[in-house]
C-alpha cells in the first residue's frame, strides 16, 4: 500500500509539473484571450471566435458531452493556475512558448488539467468519501450548467441585496449607485462577449459619467499584475484554512469570481473578461462580497428581502395559497417568531419554510470535510431545521394557536444557494445535530422531528413554474420520503412525474423591478434574447 501511495504522488507531482510548465511558457494575457475565444467558439459566437484562434470544425459545438467541449468550470481552474504559476522567460527557438491562437493550445492544457485531476482523486478518494465528493463537483458545475445571464439569477439576487440599505452601503463605499452599476455591469457583459481586450466604451450615450463607469469598473477588474497578486493571495488563504496546502487543483478560489474584468495597460488599459458570465455573477451573486463588509445590519436587511422574495414566489405561482409572513407568539414569557413563511390551504398551515440567507463560503463547498471546516455556516442551517421542529413541537401543544397547523405540514429549509446539492451524508448529519440541540427540550417528541424537505432557491423557482398547488404539495411529501433523501426536488419532480403543467411557465416578475434603467435601454426583443440564451 505504501509503495502503490508512493507512486500516486509520483503521478500526482508530474502532472502538476507538466500543467504548470505548459502555462508557464504562455504569455498571460495571450492565454485568458484564448479561453475567451474557446468559450465564444462553445457558447454560440463562432463568428466572434474565428477573427481570433483557429480550430478543428468539430470544436465549434455547445453539446456538452462532445469530446471537443471545454468544460466552463475547467477554465476557471486554469485561469487560477495561470496567474498562480510562475513565468519562464521568454526563449527564441521551437515550443519555447505556447502558441495562444490555436484551440489544441487551450485542448492540451484541458488535457494537462485532466491528468493533474486523475492523479489528486486517487489519492483522495475512495468508497468512504465519495459521496462528498459528488457534493464538490455539484458545487463546481451545477451553477454553470444553471447559467448566470437569466432572468431567475439576475432577479432574485438585485431583490435580495441590491435594494434598500445593502443598496445605501454600496453606493457610499463604491461611490456608484447599484441601478449605474448593473446597467454598467450588462453593457459591458455584452461588449465583453463581442470581443476580446476592448477599449473602454464611451458610456456617455446612456447616460452614464465616464467617473461612475470607472467607479464600477473599480468593483468589477483589476490589472494583470493586481490579479496575479490577488489570486496568489486568495490561494494562500484557501490553503491556510485546509492546514498549509490545497490537496485537489480544482478546487481554488478563482480570481475571476471577484473581478470578472482585467485591464491590461500595456495595451492602453483595453479590458478583457476571459468568461464574460462572471460579470454577470459579480453584479448579483457577488453583491454578497459587499453585504458581508457592511456586517451584521446588512445581513440582517438581506436576510429579510431574502423571506420576503420566497413569499413572493410562492404567492405568485401558486395563488390559491395563502402566504403570511412569520408570526410573533408568547413562550415562556418571551415572544418567539414562527418560521419564516407560512402557507395556508384550506384554512390550515400546510407548510412552513425556514429561510437562510446564507452565501457558499468556499470551505463549504470544497473543503474535504465541510461541516467542520464551515462548522458557523452548517450551524445555521442545524438550526433552522431545529426551528421547524420546534414550531411543529409548539403547534402540537398549542403553544402557538394563532393558525391552525395540519398534522402533516411539511418543513422546508430553503436556502439562498444549493448547501445539500448531491449531499445525502450532510443532510443526515445536520439532521442528527439538529436532534442533539433538540434533545435539551424534552417536549419536542419524535412526531416533531419529522423530515425536513432540503431546497435551494433557485430549484424553488424552477419548480414551481411545473407545478400547481396540489401537485406541489404532493412534491413536498415525497421530498420528504427517506429513498429521496440527497435529491434535488427538480429530480423528483421529474421522475415522480408531477409536472402540472405542459409548458413551464415563465418567469413572472418584471426586471424594471431591480433594474429601473431596464426599459430605457433600445430594442427590448434584442435584450431579451441575449438575457435568456
């Protein structure tokens, strides 16, 4: 076993050799220009791509499971180890650096990513742990397969923290307005994905400064030399809080998540955005980097907005429901809230959801063990579930009276990102010390404690565009049921066949709502389009 361990480091260190030396000899920026083009050749822009690297005719597809696709995920990786990795000096003569206009360029380092991700996982993962393992690639791939140009995304996150007093904060630190800074943030997602290192565009035209676009541009790039010291930084961090070193290559915190943009002065300060997507995520899922630096009033305003937004939805898509916010009622002297959202039918509380606000931290998604190394995170979630249970103890007892509960109202905990995507062992365990905080109260009985039903948002979202009310309900139940226990409800759904509708239906809300500039910008039908493709 020792010599077979021995000899899979041996892999594991040539890979990671040969990965970092190919991307040593490539020129930085001639390297990001070229994932550019590869995403633009996969992503519908071939008439972009083709002014800029050539390629095999196969290469040009968006079917994800061609053997010529690149995976978006991979290319944050290799930006990561791009500007992590130490630069040879350039050298006249033959393979002396990386010719970046040729797509089997961007195909061998995919290749040499390949080979590095092979030799980690053997070393790391077996019949034990495997299972966490399909919880960090659902991290790393879900959310692009799910896509951050779409109307849910985009909406969901500006109601969430892009209004109100997380607005205020943003404005005074920033020195942008968040209404300037999203229409920046979609003009330059669209002039981003045209072409590569572009000349900063005149913004005058649509009212906006040259001042507040170089304000927003603050929040959204940095230089080549600023994002190489950033993400060496960001890296050592990551690699500090996993006990001095990062065991898995595709798991790093990627430079390009925080600042989308990179100015490039030895061309004039033109910019280029190697995935334009993560404009779009920094402009939504990214206000949460500001939110969290403005403490705990600003958590607080989110969290709020975030309830009010799951009541939103619920009442929107299913109005035969009746949706109340959470109650105030006396225990033990001292008022209690009820859960977060409670739905009535038929004159009864038929369901209750625990909302938790709470951002992915990157030890959350990818650490080797998550509760521990996000134990503060995983604790709110413990907690909600304990809070469900609680009400259901207190309903039961008639503690609180002020509605009636059914004997089978479901528990949700809905959370603002996918905390248990692929995650049956970190549902079981934040079950079991939800069960330990409850065992304090020797009133909340086994009825109480019954399962909780696990739900992201974004899923919410998803299904209730299928569903109606009854079919909903029925949804619930069978999350509920133990052989569902790890699954996304959009999959149980789907195999359960409970889809009330034969078209899904589309997104209800108006983009005016978080987005006021929204109808001022020409051409509706060509905004649409680019927002939903």
């Amino acid at each position: 076993m020792k010599a077979k361990r021995e000899y899979g480091q041996y892999k594991r260190d040539r890979a990671r050799k040969t990965l970092r030396e190919f991307l040593s000899m490539a020129d930085d920026a001639d390297f990001l220009a070229l994932l550019w083009a590869v995403d633009a050749l996969q992503s519908g822009r071939e008439n972009r791509a083709n002014r800029y690297i050539t390629y095999p005719k196969e290469a040009a597809t968006e079917d994800i499971s061609s053997s010529f696709y690149a995976y978006k995920w991979d290319f944050e990786t290799l930006a990561t180890v791009l500007l992590t990795s130490a630069k040879k000096p350039p050298k006249q003569g033959r393979n002396k650096h990386v010719n970046c206009r040729v797509w089997g360029a961007a195909a061998q380092a995919v290749n040499d990513l390949r080979d590095v991700e092979e030799a980690e996982t053997s070393l790391h993962i077996d019949g034990t742990n495997i299972m966490l393992e399909m919880h960090r690639v659902a991290q790393r791939q879900f959310p692009w397969q799910r896509g951050y140009a779409n109307p849910q995304h985009i909406y969901r996150f500006l109601y969430v923290y892009g209004q109100g007093a997380c607005a205020e904060h943003f404005e005074q630190v920033h020195g942008v307005s968040l209404a300037d800074f999203s229409m920046i943030a979609l003009l330059m997602f669209w002039q981003l994905s045209e072409n590569p290192w572009i000349v900063r565009p005149d913004t005058t035209s649509v009212g906006i400064s040259k001042d507040t676009f170089n304000a927003a541009l603050k929040v959204l790039g940095v230089t080549l030399a600023e994002g190489r010291a950033e993400a060496r930084a960001m890296q050592a961090k990551a690699a500090l809080n996993a006990g001095g070193s990062i065991a898995r290559t595709i798991y790093q915190p990627c430079l390009l998540r925080q600042f989308p943009i990179l100015i490039n002065p030895a061309v004039g300060g033109r910019l280029l955005a190697p995935l334009p997507q993560l404009v779009f995520y920094r402009a939504t899922a990214g206000l949460y980097y500001d939110v969290v630096r403005g403490g705990t009033a600003l958590i607080n305003d989110a969290n709020a907005r975030f309830e009010e937004y799951g009541r939103l939805l619920i009442r929107t898509y299913l109005p035969r429901f009746e949706v109340q916010p959470a109650h105030k009622y006396p225990f033990n002297g001292n008022p209690v809230d009820t859960p977060d959202i409670l739905v009535k039918d038929g004159g009864n509380i038929v369901a209750v959801f625990e909302c938790k606000a709470t951002k992915l931290s990157f030890d959350a998604q990818f650490a080797e063990n998550p509760m521990e190394a996000a134990k503060g995170a995983y604790d709110q979630m413990t907690k909600g579930i304990f809070q469900l249970w609680r009400f259901f103890s207190h309903a039961r007892r008639g503690l609180f009276s002020a509605e009636p509960v059914a004997a089978d109202a479901h528990g949700v905990l809905l959370t603002m990102e996918t905390w248990f995507a692929m995650a049956k062992e970190l549902q079981a365990k934040a079950m079991d010390d939800a069960r330990q905080r409850a065992a304090a109260d020797p009133n909340i009985t086994d009825e109480d404690m019954r399962p909780i039903v696990f739900c992201s948002v974004s899923e919410l979202e998803d299904t209730l565009g299928w569903s109606d009310e009854d079919t909903f309900l029925t949804l619930l139940a069978r999350s509920a049921e133990e052989r569902f226990r790890g699954w996304s409800i959009m999959s149980i759904q789907r195999d359960e066949k409970l889809k009330a509708q034969k078209v899904w239906r589309k997104f209800p809300f108006s983009m005016e709502d978080v987005m006021p500039w929204w109808s001022k910008i020409e051409d509706p039908n060509a905004k649409t389009e680019k927002l939903t493709a």
